[in-house]
C-alpha cells in the first residue's frame, strides 16, 4: 500500500500505510478518550465540587461556559481545517485543553472554575471541529472509514466505562480536582502521537483564502447573547434590560444571516440548510445534544443530592449510560447496513431516549438498583444508535467540499442544544426546588433559616448539613426531617428537568419523520455510502 509524506502531505486522497494509518489513528483515539474523560468525569464530581466551592448558582454554568466556548470555536476551527489542514489545530486544541484543565484543578473559586472551563470549552471546540474530521481526510472510502471508526469506538467505550467510576473514585479519595489532572496524560500522549504521526493534509484550493472573521464575531456574539438570555431571564424576569438583550440577540443573528449571505466564503455555509437531510440532521443534532447533557449532568445531582448517594456509588450508577453509548454505536454499526431503511435507526434511538427519560423522571431513591442501570441502559443504546448516524449522514450528504464545516456544523448543533438542556433544565430545577422547599416548610416553624435549605448545597456538603443540623438541634428542631423534605423537593425538581427532555425526545422522535428515505448503496471499491434523495445543490 503506498504511503504518503507524514508531516507535509499537500494533499487529501492519497494512500496511508497501515502502520502509519494505526499510529496516526492512535493519536486521534487519545484526543477521543480525552473530550469523554472529561464530560463524563466532570459530571460525576461536579455536585461535590459545587459544594466545596459554595457555588451552586453558578451549577449549570460549570457546564454551560464549556459548551457555549465549544459551539462557537466548532465551526470557525471546522472552516480552517477545511483552508489550512487540520494537524496544526489539532496539536494547538491539546495544548490549550491541557493547560485550562490544569487551571480548573488549580481554582479556588466557582467564577476561576467556570473561566476555566470555558478556555478548556476553546480547547474542546478546536479538537471537535478538527480532530474528527481528521478520519474522512485520512480515509475517504467510507467502508474502509466505518472499519477504522472502530479504534474510534473502543477508545470512546474504554473512557465512558472508567470515566465516571474514576470521577467517582478520585472525587471521594483524592479530592475533585484530580479529575481534571487525569487530563494531562493524556494530552501528553495524544500530543506525541498526533505530531508524529498525523500528516498534514489540505484540500488544494483554486482561489484565494478570504477567513470570515466577521462571520465568527456575530457568531459568537448570537451565541453568547443566547446563553445569557436563556441563563437570566427566569431570574430577572422580563425587565427591560432582558427584552433588550433578547432583541440584541436577534438582530445579532439577522446580520449573521445577512451577512453570511452575501460573503463569497462564509463561515457558515447557509446553503447546507437548504438541503432537507442537512436541516433535518442538524435540528435532530440539537434535540440530542439537549437529551444527553441534561442526564450527564443532572442525573448524577439527582442521585448525589436526591438520594443521598456518595460520589463513587453515583459513578458506578451512570457507567451503564455512557457504556452503552459505546455499546449501541457498535451494534448501529452492524445493524444499519443490514436495514433497507437505515432512517429506522434514528426512530428506535429516539423511543428508548423517550422511554429512557419518562422512568428516570420517576425514579426514586426506593427503586432497586438493578431498574435503575435498565434506565441508564435504554438511554445509552438510545443515544448510540443516534449519534453516529447523524454524523455519517452528514458527511456523505454534504460531500467532501464541506465535509469540515459540515462535521463541525453537527457537531456545534448538539453542543447548542447541550448548552440550552443544561441552562433550561437547570433553570426549572432551581425554581422548582425552591417553590417545592417553601411549600414543605411548616409556616412559622422554619421560616428564620428557610434559606438555608432553598440552597441545595446543603444536601451535598456534608459540613454545610452538619452545622445546619446542629443549629436546628440547639433550637430544639428536628433538623434530619428537614433535610429529607430538601431531598424529596430536589428530586422532584429534577424530575421537572428530566420530564422536559423526556418532551424534547418525543419531538426529536417526530421529527425523524422530515429526514429523507437514506439508502445504502456499495460503489466502486465496495464502498458503502449513504445517500438521500436530494443532493446538496
């Protein structure tokens, strides 16, 4: 098998040799295992980290400065893979990952902790808008691609399977902020791997390179105007200040539309929304990114603050979620080319996600363990017979012109509906925690301290409960039976929280209806490509 230079291949099409082909694949199967560390490492410690931070207003924006950083540098590092090649951001996307995650285990602060993440977010956005894109560029046939893909699967299933047990483990042995330390390794040896292995390979451009810099500045000004809009207007209420960013907001996006238009080489090609597949996909895209972030982060406070659990015993519980992720992106994988209806796929993913969401909305700390991992298992497989599809769909509809913005695209669309699950669940669950916790309270009896409980901190940090229950027992109270009326008026927040993803789910369900019939066909080289209906015009 020929191969090419390793370092400054000019072209994309050419040929690996195998060896250099599993090294270089290598490399992008660290840089994956390290993104699924850290989200599902995170999610596990982040209740903890909450509580010894004393910061639970600023819960969702743990996560939330994460994905709001990731979903506007996807598609502008997406589109300068697509002009300069990929290697150079990949290798500066480890570094910069690397070092603000050192800085969130240094911070001593929740606002140093949500600034962090929100460089590591930088960091995120360049290695999802590049180093996944990488896989295409090296392996254009796609049989071949979806026989690669599987290094790509494993290392995505070794990290879901250690990583939340891990979270658990150094959280409640080694403090939280080991969690974030377990990132530098890993970078150090996905930084080796993908220097020396990974070629520099760029599509040969006929014109001039013209970088829409206006486009990423309205971008990330829409964005971020969203975050805020959906973060504080259930706080502040519909002020004049909120209409005034809410109208901001929109006519941030009307000028990116405007100007994307009208821009000989867009960010942001708004063609790809023309096609029926590509706008069908991205929507699903966002539904799913909604679903998962709601569970990743907040099924681990349901168990931690709700039920009472430790940080080892709430990883050991989600491991089968993110497993299974794993699990049924491999039987997708052996299921799909079988179907003479591959969009079948997409409507059982989204039944179990439905299914999944409406008993985890009921579960209580009673329910035998064994139901809850069947929970977590039916949204795993949910979410694995989702996700890589969309993808592959993606790629083979928009062909290899915006095979970069397209992937990156997709890819901004799940952490958009992310940054939105976190920030919308997390909303519902304050003021339904609060109203429920005013509610339980006898009047008169507990009224001077109510506030104490209306912070859910009081149900993670143990040295925050314990002086709340002394407190209450110099008064002659019963502070334990308080604490439990904290705990069920949690648990039936985020109840709330996960109804409205189970919702989100139904939607996304019928939306699978708009997706285009897929085939899969075998081209020359036995090649098997998805196609829709209608092409990319």
């Amino acid at each position: 098998m020929p191969s090419i230079e390793p370092l400054n291949a000019p072209e994309s099409g050419r040929m690996l040799s195998v060896r250099q082909s599993l090294l270089a694949m290598l490399g992008l199967c660290f840089v994956t295992m390290m993104v699924a560390v850290d989200q599902t490492v995170v999610g596990t410690a982040l209740p903890t980290i909450v509580a010894e931070l004393n910061g639970f207003k600023l819960y969702a924006w743990v996560a939330s400065s994460y994905l709001l950083a990731s979903v506007i540098t996807i598609p502008i590092f997406g589109r300068l893979g697509d002009y300069y090649g990929r290697k150079p951001f990949v290798v500066a996307s480890i570094v910069v990952f690397t070092i603000a995650s050192i800085l969130c285990g240094m911070s001593n602060t929740m606002l140093q902790l949500v600034l962090a993440r929100g460089l590591q977010g930088v960091g995120g956005g360049m290695l999802i808008g590049t180093a996944f894109a990488c896989v295409p560029d090296l392996f254009p046939d796609s049989h071949v691609r979806l026989r690669w893909q599987i290094l790509l699967s494993s290392a995505f299933g070794i990290a879901n399977a250690f990583g939340p047990s891990l979270g658990g483990l150094l959280t409640q042995n080694a403090g939280w902020r080991s969690v974030f330390y377990v990132n530098v390794p890993i970078g150090i040896a996905s930084l080796f791997f993908i220097w020396r292995f990974l070629p520099h390979i760029r599509q040969v451009q006929t014109g001039a390179i013209h970088l829409d810099w206006q486009g990423a500045i309205l971008v990330a000004l829409g964005l971020g105007g969203l975050q805020m809009f959906v973060q504080f207007l259930p706080q502040q209420g519909a002020n004049l200040p909120m209409v005034l960013l809410g109208l901001g907001t929109l006519l941030v996006f009307a000028a990116l539309v405007y100007w994307e238009k009208r821009c000989p080489q867009p960010l942001i090609p708004l063609d790809m929304f023309k096609n029926k597949s590509l706008a069908a996909l991205f929507s699903m895209s966002v539904f799913v990114g909604f679903i998962m972030f709601a569970l990743l982060f907040y099924l681990p406070l349901l168990m931690q603050g709700g039920f009472g659990a430790n940080p080892q015993q709430v990883g050991l519980l989600i491991t089968p979620l993110v497993v299974c992720i794993t699990i049924g992106s491999v039987l997708n994988a052996r299921i799909i080319v079988r179907l003479s209806r591959p969009n079948h796929m997409l409507y059982a993913g989204f039944a179990l996600l439905v299914v999944a969401c409406a008993t985890l909305s009921s579960a209580q700390h009673t329910t035998p363990v064994p139901l809850l991992i069947a929970y977590m298992v039916m949204a795993g497989l949910g979410l694995g017979f989702v996700m890589p599809n969309l993808t592959v769909f993606a790629q083979e509809t928009a062909g290899r012109s915006l095979l970069g913005i397209s992937t990156a695209m997709l890819q901004s669309m799940r952490m958009i509906g992310g940054m939105l699950g976190t920030a919308i669940v997390g909303t519902v669950v304050s003021h339904y925690y609060v109203e429920s916790v005013r509610k339980a309270v006898p009047q008169g009896e507990g009224t001077t301290w109510i506030a104490q409980l209306e912070d859910p901190q009081v149900l993670v940090n143990h040295a925050i409960q314990s002086d709340f229950m002394g407190a209450l027992f110099r008064q002659g109270l019963n502070g334990e039976s308080f604490i439990e009326l904290a705990r069920l008026a949690l648990v039936s927040a985020i109840h709330s929280g996960l109804f409205l993803a189970m919702l989100v789910a139904i939607v996304a369900l019928v939306w699978v209806y708009r997706l285009p019939r897929v085939t899969l066909s075998r081209s020359a080289g036995s090649a098997v490509q998805p196609r829709t209906e209608k092409p990319l015009e």
